[in-house]
C-alpha cells in the first residue's frame, strides 16, 4: 500500500494557520509518504454571496480569492518540482459542490484543471428550504441557525446532506471534475455538541448506498479523512463506518487524507486509519 496523504491545504489557505507549505512537505518526507496531494479550496462563485444567509466571516474565509489562484498554481507546481526526487506531489482544489452553480464550477475547472492531477468535491454548504446556502461546518451557531428544526429530528438533517452528496457524486463538471467525494459524514462535525444519533437510519442507509453505487459507477474515490478526530464534537473519522463500509462493499477506493491546515497535522492518524481499514475490509459483505 502506498502511503498517502491525499488531503492537503496550504499556507494561502484563509481559514489555516499559514505555515509554509514547504514544511508541511517536508513534514511528510519525515514522515516517510510516498506521496502529498495538494488540494486547496478553491474560490467561491462570484455570485454565491446572493444565496447566502450565515455570516460573511464564513463565505469569505472558506477559499482562495480569485486572485490567489494564479499564486496558489505556481507554488504548487514549483513545488511539486522541486521535491520530485523525494516524494511524488500531486496539485489539485478541493471544490464546493453547491447546487445552481454547476456551470460556474464547470468553467472554473475548464480554466484551472489542466493544471491538476487529483481534485476533491465537498460538500460545506446545504440549502433550507428557502435554497438559502448555510455553512454545515464553520460554528455551532451557523448551524442551529439554519436547521434549527432538523437537528430536533436528525436524521432529516442526515437526509438533506445525503441527498447533497448524491446530486455531487452524480454531477459532471467537465473533463477536469473532482476524482474524490470529500469527508462524507461532514454533518456529524458537532454530533457530540447537539447529540445526534451516530447511526444512520434506514432512509440514510438507502441514500449511502446510492450515493457509493454513483461513486463505483463513475470511478469516484472517498477521502478517508482523520481530521474529524481531532474536532471538539466530532470525535469520529469522515466518512465513519457506515459509510466507509458501504464504500468497500461497492468497490469504491477509500483515500487517507489528514486535511492537513498545518505542520502537525500533516499525516496525523496514519496508522490509526490504515490498520482500522484493514479490520474493515474483513467486515464487508
């Protein structure tokens, strides 16, 4: 197995703590990967603030400014350069699948993916049913402001993500479109904080499983992401077992990836994760 980390930020990401990427890469040559996968968020449509009802701290940290993407590009590719005798650098963006602006995302791919290998598609923002965009992640208060009603009866609130999730994996952007769906069970960042259930109910389970039929049809990965370990309520790995379980009964590769924002986070829960997915594996049907 090659050792992986295939979720990566970097130091112009707005909301991470600005250590140079440099370390970061140097960080997992320490740490004997054999590859790095850079995957910065990319910006957010020009227009998408019009459709928006959480706080503009938000939005406006999520992603790149469209004036970095030029910056971020030729980092990546000088890079990817420079350390290509000692660890295998791939260049990508993590891109927010947000329903209405598949044609905006389109043309931003059709611009920049020539310039990637491998790029992620996430899932940060569900519509109320007013199609205004909340932030699932960015605080406890954005949340409970935008599906106070759900998170009362939670598997509903399971249910809008999931049903997201279905309409990204089956989404076409173009040529250049994201090869990997980006820590699946995102919605249970702040489980311990409101007490959500941590199985997925039947109607959850039928989505789950369309969504990894979708993924296995077009070639799609899953991001098995650590991150959500080291969250205050999270406490769990994205996608969890659920998922992650359905994921390797329809053949669907599960990719490590750290979502690494800083030096120390760079790899963190390898072993966890790699030796958990071989105690997986032996549980698939």
């Amino acid at each position: 197995m090659l050792k992986i980390d295939g979720h990566t930020h970097t130091e112009l990401c707005p909301h991470g703590s600005h250590e140079k990427t440099r370390a970061m890469i140097e960080r997992a040559i320490e740490l004997g990967f054999d590859e790095y996968w850079i995957t910065e968020h990319a910006p957010m449509p020009k227009d998408f603030v019009q459709r928006f009802a959480g706080p503009a701290d938000d939005w406006q940290t999520e992603g790149l400014g469209w004036e970095q993407v030029d910056d971020y590009l030729n980092l990546a590719d000088q890079l990817q350069s420079e350390y290509a005798g000692q660890i295998k650098i791939s260049i990508g963006f993590e891109i927010e699948y947000l329903a209405g602006f598949e044609e905006a995302t389109r043309a931003f791919l059709d611009q920049y993916g020539k310039n990637t290998q491998h790029n992620i598609l996430s899932v940060h923002y569900l519509q109320d049913d007013q199609g205004k965009f909340w932030g699932i992640d960015y605080s406890i208060d954005e949340l409970q402001a935008g599906f106070a009603n759900e998170l009362k009866t939670p598997q509903l609130l399971y249910q809008r993500y999931l049903k997201t999730v279905l309409a990204s994996a089956r989404c076409d952007l173009g040529s250049f479109g994201p090869d990997r769906l980006g820590h699946l069970s995102l919605i249970k960042k702040y489980q311990d904080y409101f007490g959500l259930p941590e199985a997925f109910d039947q109607s959850c389970q039928r989505l789950i499983d369309e969504i990894m039929a979708t993924a296995s049809k077009r070639q799609l990965s899953l991001d098995f992401n650590s991150a959500g370990l080291y969250k205050k309520y999270c406490n769990d790995f994205y996608p969890g077992i659920q998922i992650a379980l359905a994921a390797l009964n329809a053949g669907v590769p599960l990719i490590f990836g750290s979502d690494a924002h800083g030096v120390d986070e760079v790899g963190r829960g390898w072993h966890g994760m790699k030796n958990f997915l071989k105690v997986l594996d032996t549980l698939k049907r």
